[in-house]
C-alpha cells in the first residue's frame, strides 16, 4: 500500500473517531466505507462476527458493541434511521480481522487497530501497576502507625508480632502468615503484602486503618485489647470481600511490588529524559 494512501486511511479513521466520558468509539456505518465495503449487508456480516468473538470471552459484550441508530441522508434529500453500532477500540479491531482480508483497507485497519488496541492495553497495564504500588505504600504507612500506636501502649515487640499474625489468621481464613507465604511462595525474608495483588492489600490496609482509628477512639490499651480489635477488623474486611465473591487466600500471587515499583520509577525517569531532548 502507497504510504500516501496509508496516511489518508489514518485520517480518516482518526476524523470519525469520537468520544464520550473519556471512552472512544467509531460508528459501524462511518468504518464501512473507510473499510472498503459499498454494502452495509456485508459489512454487517464482520460485525457480526466480531460480536460472536467478544461474546466467546470473558468480556461484556455491551462494552464494546453499543447498537444505536444514525440518520442518513436519502437520494432526495430525506434522511431515515437506520442501525448502527458504536465500536470500541477493541471491537474494531475485532471487526478489521473478521473483514475481508484481501482488501487493502481492512489491511491497514487491522495494523492501526491493533496498535492503538497494544498501546491502550499498555497505558491500563501501567495504571493498574501504579495503582497496586500506591496501595502498597499506603499499607506501609498504615502499619508503621499501628506500630507506633501500639508500643505507645504498652506493647512490646513480641506482642506487635502476635498482633499482626492474628490479623493476617482472621483475614485469611485461618491461615497463618507464613502459610500464606508458603502457598504464594514468597522468598524467605520478604514481606507477604509485596506478594498480595492489589485488592488484598487494599483490605489489609482497610482493616488495619480502622484498627488505627480505634486503637485512639476507644483508648485501648495492651496486647489483648489491640489483638481483638485487628481480628475482628480483619475479619468484617474479609467477609465484605467474600461477600462479593472475592476470597483472599484464593487468590493468587501478584508480581513482586517492589521490583514493580523499580520499573515504574525507571520508565518515569525515562520519559523524563525523552521529553527533555
């Protein structure tokens, strides 16, 4: 394909490209003609298919294909609706490989779908790491208070140790820290919550932040005192989580937060340095 011809078919795509609340989308009937096709009747056909692609995964089908309707103009200068579907990212890519693949336009679209379907998956990936590293600093301050809480009364390490353990037992249905470390096998000498995905972590930060509040609230003093109060705030945070069909001890290892956090700051650093040049 002429690269003239590449850069007007990214033109176009990128002109009926259109956008709600933050969510792109582009309309069927506006990709059949930029797509190579003179006949709705046959480009519905890929679109069709393309649904029956998302419906096979564990994707919602209404995220990706919204039906709607348009307004066409008719050859006397009317307009009637007709339907139309309003296409994520995703669901045109999808569409462009169920599309007639000797068509050079489908060619393209099948490269620039998936490029721009690469980048996005990319962006996700990076806000849900940085997302699992915010929590996982919030858990360390969290704890570091109850910590400091504790010893102010009256408890020693040996009790903040027994402290954490009884949490971890409640909030993990009765496995003990280091079964936990065992089953996500986590290397000796780290920390469980490195190992936690992001939703754990932010339970375990829940329930030890209530602990935090009520260890002043309700003056609470002593080992025993500021045990049963974490257990019992481990346990209500896990029965919310369980509740909604989440179940911590199921679930499995995430990758190592501070290796995560490494490659974050690098590749801020990086772009630092790119947007310096």
């Amino acid at each position: 394909m002429k690269k003239l011809q590449s850069n007007e078919l990214f033109e176009k795509l990128e002109s009926v490209r259109n956008e709600i609340e933050n969510v792109e989308f582009w309309s069927a009937r506006d990709l059949q003609d930029i797509f190579g096709y003179d006949r709705w009747e046959n480009f519905h056909k890929a679109v069709k298919r393309a649904a029956i692609s998302i419906e096979n995964t564990s994707e919602s089908l209404e995220n990706h294909f919204r039906e709607v309707t348009k307004m066409v103009k008719l050859g006397s200068k009317a307009e009637r609706k007709v339907k139309d579907y309003a296409l994520t990212r995703y669901a045109c890519y999808l569409v462009a490989q169920n599309g007639d693949s000797n068509k050079e336009e489908i060619a393209f679209a099948q490269s620039y779908f998936a490029t721009q379907t690469r980048k996005q998956e990319l962006i996700e990936k990076r806000v849900a790491e940085a997302e699992r590293v915010r929590e996982r600093d919030k858990l360390t301050l969290s704890e570091k208070l109850l910590s400091q809480l504790a010893f102010e009364r009256g408890v020693d390490s040996a009790g903040f140790a027994f402290i954490r353990a009884k949490g971890d037992e409640a909030f993990f249905g009765g496995n003990n820290t280091q079964a936990m470390k065992n089953k996500l096998t986590v290397p000796k000498g780290r920390p469980l919550a490195d190992y936690l995905p992001t939703v754990t972590i932010w339970g375990k930060g829940l329930a030890t932040g209530i602990t935090n509040h009520n260890i002043e609230n309700k003056n609470l003093e002593g080992t025993n005192q500021i045990a049963q109060e974490h257990t019992t705030n481990n346990d209500e945070v896990r029965q919310l989580l369980i509740r909604r069909g989440i179940v911590p001890e199921e679930l499995p290892a995430a990758e190592d937060a501070k290796k995560v956090k490494r490659r974050l700051n690098s590749e801020g650093k990086k772009l630092i340095r790119k947007k310096k040049k």
